[in-house]
C-alpha cells in the first residue's frame, strides 16, 4: 500500500481533493445509518478509498469516519477497513488509537475468521506506542483452539518482534512459539512458528547468548528430525524453508546421511521447481566431505534440473538455469553429455540463452566440442548482435581451453570472412588472444588478419587488437608499416586513449623489426604522442623517446623482448568466493553470481571492495598479508581512475618486479575482479580482461638471476609445522632462486574430484606441513603457490603446482634454498599431494 | 530468512499501480519509481528478470500485459518467488474465471487484496490452493447478522479444513455421475538444422485431469512407461508385454501422488483434488516420433530475388489430422512483391513479422504439400549486408497423437462406497517450439 506521501499524481489521475471530501461527507452520512442496504453502499464507498489509496491518493484524513463505518458484521466491509487502517495507522499514530477498540473487541468474535483477521490487522498497524493492546490478543491468539487464528498468531509474534523486540521477548512469546512448533497439529502454524522463531533468534543472537543456542537448538537432531519425519504434511513453501534449514544440520555420520537422503529422494519429483533446488542444495551440502557419493548427487539431480529448466516461464527456468548455471562450472565433465540441453531456441529470452552460451562453453570437452562449436556458429550469423557477440566470445572461450584447437581457429578465420562490423571487432578481439596463448598459429591467422581494412573497424577494442598484431607480427605482414602510418596519420580523430597507447607500442615494435620503414611513422606517432592531453599517451610517448634517445638496443629489451605463451588467463573470481556462492545456493547470490554480504550489507553496495577477498586467498599468513594486500588495494582503488585497459601494466609496476612470481596470480585476480566489478554497473559483464600491452610485463622482466648462495647439506628432512613468510619474501625468493625439480605427477581421480573444495586441499596440505601461500585457477586448470620451512632451519622450499583436472595431472616446480635437499623435500610433497582425497 | 518478501506490486505497462501490497517495513516508500525509472524505462527492461537496485532486488514477471513485481531487500529463494507469482496468478485466474489482466485486476481488486493477505504474511507465503481458499474467501461474502445462522456451520469447518492433513480435497462432496477426464498433452520442442538432422528434440508433456468424483477416491494409474512395466512383471513375475515402453527421463507429480508408493511400487496412485488440476509432468528426450518434418530449399538468385521451396510432410497415422497448423517462413525485410503456390491451405506475406504464413485447418497425416514462392526484393546497393535467415517455425495440433508414445494402460478408482465411474482419455500433441533452420 502506497504511503500517503509516495508521489505526486500523473496528470492521468485525479488529484483526488475533491473525491475526498465527497467521499468523506458521504460515509458520515453512512456511518449512523442502519437502513437495510446500508452495507452495499457502504462497501461502493470503501472500494472508492481504496482504490484511491492505491493509484497514491492521501486519503488519510477520512480515517475517522472510515473507523465510525467499521461497526459492521460484513467480512468483506471489515476486511477492507482493515486494509485501509493498516496503511494508514503507522503514519497517524492517535487515529490508530481509535481501532484498537474494535479490533481488540474483534479479537474475541465467535468466528474464527474474524478473530484471525482481527489479529492480523492489529499486529500489521506497526505503531509502536500501541504494543501494550498487542499482548494480550496475541497471547490468547496463540492459545486459541482455531488453527486460523494460531497460525496468524505465530506470524503475528515476529511482526511485533519488528515492532518492539523487547516486549516481544518480555511476554516469553519466543518459548511459546518453540512449545508450539513441538507439539501443535496443525502443519501450517508449525511452519509459521519456524518462520518466526528463525528469525527472531537470528537478529536477537547478536545480542544474547541465550538466543544464539537457541538457535543451534533448532538444528539439534531430534528438532531436525521431527520437521523431516512430517515434511510431506507441510505446504510447498513450508517444505522449502524446512529443507533449506535441514542443510545447515550436520549429520554425526554417514549412515544418517543416507537415512536423510532416501527419506527426501522423492522431493526431487515434486512440480515445484523451489522444493528441487532446496532438495538439491540439501544434498550437495550433506555429502561435501564424500567425494564419491558428491559425485553420484550430481548424476541424480540432473534429470530432475533439466526438467525443471524445460518447464514454466522463462523467468522460472532462468532460475533454475542460474543454479544450473553454477553447478555446471564446478563440475563440467558430468554435464559434458547433455550439451543437447543448452542449445538456444530462436525465441528464448537473451537473459537465458546467455548462460546456456556459457554453460556450453564450460562442457565443451574432446568428444563435443565440434558440435558445441558449430551450433555455436551458427549463433553468431544472428540477427541478434549482443547474441552473435557471446557466441564468437564463447567460441573464442573454447579455444583458449582446449589443446585441440586447430578447427576451431578456421572458423573463427571464418568470422572475419563474414564481413559484418560486430562479427569481424568481436573475432579480432579473440584472435589476439589466442595468439598470445598459441604463437603457433600466427601463420595462419595473420594472413587473414591482413586483409582486413583497418578503416572498416570502429569498435576501440578490436582497433586496439588489430594494432597489437600489426605491432608483434610486423615481419609476417608485408605492409604493416603502411598501414599504422595511415593510423597515425588519423591520430588526431582518435577518441580512445587505449587505441592510442596500442599505437605508440606497436610502431615502436613494428620500428625495431623494420627500422627503414617505420623511422618517418616512428617520429610521426612520437611527435603526436608527447603533444597529447591524455597523461598517459603523453607518459609513454615520452617514455619512449627518452629511452631510444639513452640506447636503442635497451630499448628493444624493453618494448619488445621475446615472449612466453600465456598458460592460464587470470580468473576473475576466487576460490573462495565460488564457495560462498555455493554455500548460497538456492538465493539471490547463484544468480548474481556473488555472495550475498555483497548485495545485502549496506558497505558492499556500490562500488565493491575487494581487499576482504584477497586477505582470503592466501591462508597461512594473517597480519602480513592483510596489511600487504590492503596497500594494494588501495593502490589499486587509485587506478581504477586510469584507463581499465592499462590497468594491469600500471598496477604490475607498481607492484615491483612480480612478474612471474606467486602473488602475480591472485593479485591479478583481485585487479581484474575490480576492473570488472566497475565494468558491472556501467555495462552487461565482459569476459575477463588480460593484459593487454606488453609493455609493461616487458620492462619487469629485466630483473637479474641471482645464484643462489649453496647451504650445507641436511641429512633428514624434517618440516617446521608452522613456517611463516610473507608474500613479498615469497616472491622475491621465487624471482631469485633456480628451478631445482621440475617434474610431472598423477593424481588419483579422487583427489582431482575432491578439488572441487579448494579449501580442503589447502587444509590437507596444511596437515603436512605444506603451507599456501596463493591459489587461483579455474577447471580444469587450477594453480597453486605452496611453501614448507625445514625444522630449526630456516631454508624454505617453495613450489609451484599446476593441477589439471582432466588429465589428473600435476606439474611441480620446486625451488628451494638448499638445492640438495629439494629432491627429499619433493618426495614429501608427492605424497601428500598424492594422499588427498583418499583419507 | 530465506523467503520473504518485503512487497509485492502489479503494474500495468505505463507503470500505474494496480495494486501494491507492502508487506514489510525495510523497503522504502519510493520502490515503484525506482522500478519504473530503472527497470521500466531503460533497455533494461526483458534484459535479466531479476534486478538489483539500491539494497533491493526486483523479480519481475510480465503475465498478459501486467507486471509483477516482488520486492525483497534479503538474500531471496529466487525459484520459490517465481513459483509464487505463477500460482498466485493461477489462483487469481481461478477466481476470475480465465482471463489475467489490467481490466481483471481493476474490476477485482478489492478480492485480490484480500487474496493477497490470506496467500502471504509478513512475505511468508502461505496457503495458495483455490479448493481451500475458495471456502472462505468469496465474492459474495455478505453475513448480515439475521442471515448468516445457516452459514455458521461451514466457515469453522472451513477454517479447520484450510490447515487440514488433505490440504486438497474436502470431505464429503456427492456427485450424481461420477466422470474423470484425462488428457495428455504434449509439447514437442525441435531445433533442426538445415541439413535435416535433429540438433535437439524433446517432449515435455502433461496429464491433465477433471474429477468429479464423490467422496474420497483412491485412483490408480497404469502407463506404458517402461519403469512402471518392468516393476509390474517383475511383481507378479510374468515376462513384460511386448510392444512399445517409454522411457520417462523425468517426472514431476502433483502434491497429491503418493510419491513414496511411486518409489517403491512405481505406480501413480493419489486421491485427486476436486475439479481441474495437473496431475504430473514429465519430459522424454528418446525415441520421439516428430508429427512433421520440413524440407527447405531457399535459394537467393543474385541481389534481388529469393526462390523458396519448402515440403512439409506429416509423419503421423493416415486416419489423423492435424488442426491449426501454420507455418512460418521467414523472408528478408526488403521484400517487395511475393508470388506462391501451395498444393493444399493457404498462404499470406505478413510485413510485420517478415514471414510467408501458411496456414492448414485440417492437414491429414502421411501427406507432403508443398509450397513454392518466389520474392522479390527491393534492390538496395548501399546495404551488403547478407540476410541472416532466422529459422521456420511450426504451430500446430495433432489429437489422438503422442510424440512419445505414452498411452494410458488404466485407470482405476476405487472408493469405499463402490460407485461406478466413467472415464474419458484423450491425448493431443502440440507444437513448443518447434524450429527448422533454413
């Protein structure tokens, strides 16, 4: 109901004085009257403020007159008199005072309905001078022999909980509702009691302790099990809110696990799309901690998802689809085999055929992917441009994951053939990318890249990814000189700082490989480079100048230095905060795809801090850490006014020489996550955003190898159980120190299921000794950064460790500062590696 | 706090308030024009059904031309509020009598408040089944205190009932002849490339069933699923019939079944709520019969002339029709001029929608009409751009047909007086989305 003050009327709508007062005079007239036919007119007349009340008319000021008519024996009459004192009573505190008489003279009406409604609306008036004639009608509300009335009563508490806590928990109402829920017959008021108690413990836990194990006692076993022994008496809603609870109870055993689960298979079945999802949660949840039946819970629950996705409306399915959606991401084998499921429909709304696009990308396996891509072509000729756009970016996705790569860099050639804007800027895009991944292929791509005209690009991104490659390949392509002169001749219409930046690298490159012809563009971009009014165009122009002027050969060091693959782009979301999602499931944080502290707690909204996330990602190392990552981020805060594609060079250097050292990862990921948490409310989601110049990593990678000094040799190896070292030590050591063994192991299947739970290995490596220090990745890939200290010594081994899942593989690098006893120390390390998941 | 909504609003498609219903204090006055100034009048609106703004989320549902909108300011069971709005709007549609929209809201709106408070309190939903709510809650609830003496008996009974252990059903009703109708509907959803082969197929069908039976029915019924045979011979030990099993991928039942006898005994038996309900679901993704196929050959003849051929050919019995089907055909924007020739209904270029319809009353099965039609287009030299071919799309009806296969093997009532029932089955399949790339 609107409040009185809500908004101005349209123009459409009367303003409502004159109505008012018309009404007003007529219900005096009505209010004495007893003349048969009375109620009829009396109820046109209610209908009449009502609907006044709801376009937004204050129609306060009848309130009095409306409570004279309200002696009434019609329900349907005192129902909307209820109604309307119910909008009203808050913001006219002394007239409320006027209806507690009736409604409390209500309250004792022979009629269960009418004592019910009564109740309802005396507990809905929200004024909290009023408590005090609340008490009593409640009290004997929730002792009534009506089910009806019980059940607005137990309702009725939590609402004066809202009203005034403290005289809620002074009349003992919370041991009522408990006594009630125990032993009432009725399901609904059992359910309503639950709804009451859970909340009102929750918010009164952070005051008493008394409350807080109330709260634990509802999820003690005999409570659990009482709600779970008579879940199908409970209505629909009921049942989701008694499974959701039963997902936080913590069986003692397995046993009762799997009593649990055979009592609530049938749930699965139910029409009820909210019942599956809870039923669903409520066995991932119970089985966390056993890998193998986790893995059957996925194969069991996936007929039924599927059938939910299929029916209702699209904004139903698009719910079930974001659950889909996440338990496909953490476990993309077992949905490999029903890819058929996330074709899009013609006719689909963009909202669910976008997590079917990214669901296909993420199964995408060996067997598939030649289907999953063509259909995925076949989205991109669409008439829809957003859609077309996802499907070459989720191609593009496949590609970078896959090794088989080959048919699918042919169709995105393809892409560029088709001659369409959005087609050729998106397919650019990608095609760097997979060329930083896959130098191999440059043969292949530049000569289709060639022949595109650079005057038929728009978009600054792909302008940005066509410069990259002119600049990088520059020997392949026989006229790339020319055609970044013709840029640069255009220099003065380029809008985006970011194609500019992209230019001034790219000839400096293309200059170093193809000095005669690139001087005269050289001088050119330089000239126009220093003379600009964007700082950082301006910076490294001048930047550059200086540096060819100091020495040349530096300089090509420096802009153009040989390069390695990428192997994994950064991922954007931690390990930690997909758990959380997890935890969550069945809520709004699956499908904002973000825990909810994010969305609900008032110092996350806006623009989301992220320093919180990244003091989670690496465990083992509390104060340092927290203390190094906050300068980071605030570091980082400042670049967020920088331009987001120069973003990572800025922020790597100004985190001194990390290339390739162990907080590069997760430092990354918390730059990109805040690039893209900006991005979020500006624009629809982009994929993760790598590096894009080169520039900057180039200049870090002049940090010198320094030999390690040799240790004397240890005869055992012993490992202090609680090393400490902080990330910087860390990453120093890992710049400085050499490979001593590099080798590749097996997992056992169940380790690599296991990964699923990060923190889980991160804790059993704990358990040996092994602490982490940053971790990241995504399936299949993850990558681990792990330390271990010798007992009384202070010489650390470190270890890179990349984990693929699909293989069951995983590479170590061991550095270590006594190199001779890296071997004993890797041995440790295989086995405890090897153990996960088998205990 | 997992569900709860803090409030509920119907708004038609200028943005006025129907009807607003705030059921909790900790979201502000303003909702609405937060709803209209960020969802409404921006391109966000059909863009995510779910929205954040401020410290709330909106879930928005468009039904006919109404918006409904749940307001909730916790982390919300997004399914279970979807799942509410669609069998709120059930339940609304039940009182109405068929049509949901502005012109039902406005002429009802007093009843859909009072709807509103007995569905939800606090945001808690509460009890939405129509059987139940209709006892107490009626259009005509006058009770005058001189005639409401005979009434007296029912609403209390009427009160323990809205609680009671069959929340569905209520006692003693007497019908003079007892019916119960059966359909099967199925909706078969295609997406066929060009070349012919199926990219994904699937039926989702329902069982959908009108009782009018006296007192409390058990009913049982037997399909020609596989699960259910198998389970059956291995009961009474006799080796399964030969002859077509389905193989249910999934199933969904209606609160009513017996889902643990279902479990064990792999029979549907449950004791129906009165009047019209739907008593499962299920969906098959194997061994679907489609009803029709089509061949398309569209050519483009150089810059200004489309050439297109399409063969439909019905895969069902000779004896069967299908009724209502139309064909849509899709052809560039620039169409000038079309000419076509059909062998059987008939066919008109509709603009809007850049489509040749063609439209069949009666299509009998195992028949191919054709239809050839040439376009013309407006020849345009400053566009290049390539015409992106959206796929053909079918509608259609086919009785007495099943996609799957599924067919009624028996239905029993049992009930303790022993009464004679009489039992109507009827199976119709119809187009979901059914979709031919060309």
């Amino acid at each position: 109901m609107a409040p009185p003050y809500q908004r101005s009327p349209s123009p459409s709508q009367p303003s409502g004085k004159g109505e008012v007062s018309d009404v007003k005079s007529q219900l005096r007239q009505l209010a004495g009257s007893r003349a048969p036919g009375t109620d009829d007119s009396k109820r046109d007349l209610f209908k009449k403020v009502l609907s006044y009340m709801t376009v937004g008319i204050d129609v306060s000021s009848v309130f009095s007159d409306m409570v004279m008519c309200s002696a009434t024996s019609d329900i349907v009459l005192k129902k909307m008199c209820y109604l309307y004192v119910g909008n009203y009573a808050k913001y006219n505190p002394d007239l409320a005072l006027l209806t507690i008489n009736f409604l409390q003279r209500d309250c004792k009406d022979e009629d269960p309905m009418i004592r019910g409604l009564a109740l309802r609306s005396l507990c809905t008036l929200r004024v909290p001078n009023l408590v005090e004639y609340l008490v009593g009608p409640l009290g004997s509300g929730l002792k009534d022999k009506s089910g009806y009335v019980r059940m607005v009563a137990s309702i009725g508490v939590v609402k004066l909980y809202h009203i005034s806590a403290s005289t809620c928990v002074d009349a003992d109402f919370p041991a009522m509702l408990k006594h009630l829920m125990l032993h009432d017959q009725d399901a609904q008021v059992v359910a309503n009691c639950l709804f009451s108690l859970q909340e009102i413990w929750t918010l009164e836990a952070n005051t008493s302790e008394e409350a807080s194990s109330e709260r634990e006692a509802l999820l003690s076993k005999p409570v659990i099990y009482y709600f779970l022994n008579r879940i199908k008496d409970f209505n629909e809603w009921a049942q989701c809110i008694i499974l959701e609870m039963v997902s936080k109870y913590v069986p003692p055993d397995s046993n009762e696990i799997f009593d649990i689960m055979n009592l609530l298979e049938d749930r699965l079945q139910h029409a009820n799309g909210a019942i599956v999802l809870a039923t669903i949660k409520l066995f991932l949840q119970l089985t966390l901690d056993m890998t193998d039946v986790h893995q059957q819970v996925y194969e069991r629950i996936k007929a039924p998802l599927l059938t939910q996705v299929s029916l209702g409306s699209p904004e139903q399915s698009f719910a079930v689809l974001s659950h889909l959606h996440l338990l496909v991401m953490r476990a993309p084998m077992l949905f490999s085999t029903a890819y058929k499921h996330f074709y899009c429909h013609y006719n689909e709304p963009f909202y669910v055929k976008k997590l079917k696009l990214e669901m296909l990308t993420a199964v995408a396996n060996e067997s598939n992917t030649y289907e999953i891509v063509t259909e995925l072509c076949e989205y991109a000729a669409n008439v829809d441009i957003p859609m077309a756009r996802e499907s070459i970016r989720a191609v593009g996705k496949i590609a970078l994951q896959q090794y088989d790569v080959n048919a699918i860099v042919d169709r995105l050639l393809q892409f560029l053939e088709m001659e369409k804007d959005h087609v050729t800027a998106e397919t650019l895009v990608l095609v760097k990318d997979l060329l930083r991944k896959y130098p191999q292929w440059s043969h292949d791509c530049i000569a289709v890249v060639g022949n595109i005209s650079s005057k038929n690009i728009q978009e600054p991104k792909a302008k940005a990814a066509l410069i990259w490659m002119l600049g990088e390949y520059a020997q392949d392509m026989q006229d790339a000189p020319y055609v970044l002169e013709s840029l640069v001749e255009k220099w003065e219409d380029e809008c985006s700082a970011e194609v500019r930046l992209h230019l001034l690298t790219s000839v400096m490159k293309c200059f170093f490989r193809r000095p005669p012809e690139t001087q005269q563009v050289l001088r050119a971009v330089l000239a126009a480079g220093i003379a600009d009014f964007h700082q950082d165009v301006h910076d490294r122009a001048l930047f550059y100048y200086r540096l060819l002027q100091h020495n040349v050969s530096v300089a090509e060091g420096v802009v153009n230095p040989p390069k390695q693959a990428v192997s994994v782009f950064a991922d954007t979301q931690s390990s930690e905060i997909k758990d959380r999602i997890f935890d969550e499931f069945n809520s709004l944080s699956v499908v904002y795809k973000k825990p909810s502290y994010m969305f609900t707690d008032k110092e996350y909204r806006g623009p989301f801090a992220f320093s919180e996330e990244f003091g989670n990602m690496s465990i083992g190392v509390e104060s340092e850490e927290t203390a190094a990552s906050s300068q980071r981020v605030e570091a980082s805060d400042k670049e967020l006014l920088l331009n987001t594609s120069e973003k990572e060079d800025k922020v790597l250097s100004n985190n001194g020489p990390a290339y390739s050292a162990p907080a590069y990862d997760g430092y990354l990921d918390t730059a990109a996550s805040q690039v893209q948490s900006d991005l979020v409310s500006l624009e629809p989601p982009l994929p993760s955003h790598p590096p894009k110049t080169s520039s900057g990593i180039d200049l870090l990678s002049l940090g010198l190898s320094i030999k390690p000094t040799p240790a004397p040799t240890a005869p055992t190896l012993k490992l202090n159980a609680k090393p400490v070292l902080d990330p910087n030590t860390f990453q120093q050591k890992w710049r400085q120190l050499q490979v001593s063994v590099s080798q590749e192991i097996s997992i056992s299947p169940q380790g690599v299921a296991a990964l699923a739970n990060l923190q889980s290995l991160l804790r059993h490596m704990q358990g040996h000794s092994i602490q982490c220090i940053a971790s990241g990745g995504q399936s299949p890939n993850y990558k681990f950064f792990f330390f271990a200290q010798k007992s009384e010594e202070s010489s650390l081994f470190l270890v890179e460790c990349i984990i693929n899942s699909l293989t069951c593989k995983a590479q170590l690098k061991i550095k270590a500062d006594d190199e001779s006893s890296s071997q004993a120390f890797s041995t440790v390390f295989q086995s405890a590696l090897s153990s996960y998941g088998t205990s | 706090m997992p569900v709860s909504a803090s409030a509920i609003y119907f708004l038609n498609l200028r943005g006025d308030v129907l009807i607003n219903r705030l059921y909790r204090d900790d979201v502000g006055g303003n909702m609405v024009d937060a709803f209209r100034l960020h969802i409404m009048q921006t391109k966000e609106l059909g863009s995510c059904p779910v929205r954040q703004i401020g410290g709330c989320s909106f879930l928005y549902m468009r039904i006919s031309n109404v918006y409904i909108v749940i307001v909730v300011s916790t982390n919300a069971n997004v399914a279970s509020a979807f799942k509410f709005v669609v069998e709120a709007v059930a339940l609304f549609k039940s009182y109405f009598g068929g049509a949901f929209d502005e012109d039902a809201i406005r002429n009802n709106f007093v009843l859909i408040y009072e709807l509103l408070d007995e569905i939800m309190d606090f945001g808690y939903p509460q009890n939405l089944s129509p059987e139940m709510l209709k006892l107490y809650i009626t259009q005509q609830g006058v009770r005058s205190p001189f005639s409401s003496k005979p009434k007296e008996k029912i609403v209390p009974n009427a009160t323990l009932q809205v609680t009671g252990a069959v929340g569905w059903r209520r006692e003693g009703l007497v019908y003079k002849k007892n019916e119960v109708f059966l359909d099967i509907v199925e909706s078969v959803n295609l997406l066929m490339s060009s070349k012919g082969s199926v990219l994904s197929c699937d039926v989702t069908g329902k069982i959908l069933m009108k009782c009018f039976l006296s007192g409390m029915p058990d009913l049982k019924l037997g399909l020609n699923d596989k699960i259910g045979l198998e389970k059956e011979s291995q009961l009474k030990s006799r080796p399964a019939k030969s002859g077509k099993t389905i193989e249910l991928d999934d199933v969904t039942f209606h609160q009513c079944v017996n889902l643990t006898r279902f479990n064990t005994e792999k029979t549907v038996s449950f004791v129906p709520p009165d009047g019209e309900f739907e008593l499962m679901k299920y969906r098959i993704t194997e061994g679907v019969n489609l009803p029709f196929r089509v061949l398309p050959t569209i050519k483009e003849l150089g810059q200004a002339r489309v050439e297109v051929n399409v063969k439909v050919k019905s895969a069902f019995g000779a004896k069967m029709f299908a009724l209502g089907v139309v064909i849509k055909i899709p052809v560039p924007k620039q169409t000038a001029k079309t000419s076509f020739q059909v062998t059987s209904g008939r066919v008109k270029y509709n603009a809007a929608i850049n489509c040749l319809v063609w439209k069949i009353r009666k299509f009998p099965g195992q028949t191919e009409p054709t239809l050839s039609a040439e376009v013309e287009l407006i020849s345009t030299i400053s566009e290049k751009k390539s015409w992106t071919r959206p796929p053909i799309q079918m509608e259609f009806q086919v009785p007495m047909f099943t996609a799957s296969g599924l067919r009624v093997r028996f239905l029993k009532v049992w009930e303790k007086s022993g009464y004679n029932t009489v039992e109507w089955v009827r199976y119709i399949t119809k187009a979901g989305s059914y979709e031919i790339r060309c």
